[in-house]
C-alpha cells in the first residue's frame, strides 16, 4: 500500500457511539465502519478510601503519596486497580467518507480501539484519545507505536 | 531473549520457550519490596521473588526458570538484551 504524503492536515474522522448517531452518518453519506468496544486490560487506575474512624467519613486517593492514614484514620479499602473507562454502548463506528483513499492519512478523533497512550510511573495507564491513522482500503493503521514508549512486565 | 507482547511467552533468541508471563496482581516492578540485590524485589501479595531480566543471560534465564518455574520476571520494553514480536 503505498501511503500519500500529506499536502494538507489530514482529514479528521468522526466517531459515532450510539445506533442514532451511526445512522445519521450513513443517512448523510459516510459509511459507519463498525468496530467493537472492548475494554483493555492493559488499561487501569486505582484507588483507595481512607475512613475516619469516629466519623465515619472517607477520602478517596488514586495515589500513593497521600494514601497514609493520619492519626484517628484507616485504610478502609486498599489500591484497587479498576477500568476506568465507560462508554455507553458496546460498539461504535468510524464514519468513513465515501472519498477516502487508500493510503489516506487521517486524524482518528475519538479512537474506539483500547489502545494505551499514556503511563503513569505508579502503575495507572491511560487511553490514547486521538491519533493519526492511515486508510488500508478495510481499517485504519494506527499510528501510534507503544515500543516508543517504555513499558514493563512482569510475571 | 524475545517477547511476545500479545502472548506474553518469552523465548531465548534461539525460539525456546522461557516461560509464559502472568501475574495475576498486575504488579509494577515500583510497588515490589525491595531486597538486598537490586536485580530482585519481593511480591508483598503473593511472597514470590521478581527479577529483573535484563541482568540474565538467556541461559541464565533459562535455567531460573527451570530451577523453579514459579519465578517471576521483570521486563522493560528498553532493556537491550530484548527483541519484541507480534506487535
């Protein structure tokens, strides 16, 4: 596939999230490439709640430089990674327009893939939002290589 | 030594499987007790030992691993003695 260099910014595609925006999109001329929303593992945040003990009142802290308790406090829930994401519906649809190309550069803006963007040294991670993709004549390539960025495992 | 990412398997250059990476408690090597060797930190959840593979050779690794299979592994995707696969 030969990819075309861009003259221009790239187009932007449009993501739709619900059954009445997708066919909207397709009433006005693009065709929804449809795509499920699956959650990522790799994708997570944590918490903790702190509880006073007489009140019974809490804090509620994503980060471990302010999860001691204090004097008359305790640790009523310790770290607990969560997903941090809610979307409405399980599926959602790149608008594609009927001129794209194939080798097309484009600007995906709101990705519907679980894709981590971002990474945060205490273990929280965050979704990759937007992107540049490049059109395959079936899905977009995306854009945006993780082995950029320095992860770990462990195991 | 060369990691599967999607898979999580990790093999000796030379295609031999090393072990499969799980970690049912989705540590970060920064919340792992420390011990006296930096190489190698302590999982306070499940008491396992984690080393750092980038300190082992793939024999070394290897024989870890077949020494005790339970043995934890820390990769990071910058070590220099690692190639990554099946992106």
């Amino acid at each position: 596939m030969e990819v075309l260099e861009p003259d221009k910014k790239p187009r932007v595609i449009k993501t739709a999230r619900s059954k009445d925006s997708i066919n909207e999109a397709a009433h006005n001329g693009f065709f929804p490439l449809m795509k499920s929303v699956i959650p990522s593992k790799d994708l997570r945040a944590k918490y903790a709640v702190i509880q006073n003990k007489t009140t019974g009142e809490i804090r509620v802290t994503g980060d471990y430089r302010t999860s001691d308790a204090k004097e008359n406090e305790t640790l009523a829930i310790e770290f607990t990674y969560y997903y941090p994401y809610h979307f409405k519906e399980p599926y959602a649809a790149y608008l594609l327009p009927k001129d794209l190309i194939v080798g097309e550069r484009v600007w995906l803006e709101d990705v519907i893939e679980d894709i981590v963007g971002k990474r945060w040294n205490q273990g929280n991670t965050y979704r990759l939002e937007s992107v540049e993709a490049i059109w395959n004549g079936k899905d977009f390539d995306i854009q945006h290589f993780l082995s950029e960025h320095e992860w770990e495992m462990i195991g | 030594m060369i990691l599967n990412k999607n898979t999580r398997e990790l093999f000796t250059d030379n295609g031999d499987l090393i072990k499969k990476l799980h970690c049912p408690f989705q540590k970060e090597w920064a919340e792992l007790g420390k011990t006296q060797s930096s190489s190698t930190r302590l999982c306070n959840q499940c008491g396992k030992s984690v080393h750092d593979s980038k300190h082992f050779s793939d024999a070394e690794l290897s024989q870890l691993i077949r020494e005790n299979p339970e043995t934890c592994l820390k990769i990071n995707s910058h070590q220099s003695n690692l190639t990554l696969i099946s992106w």
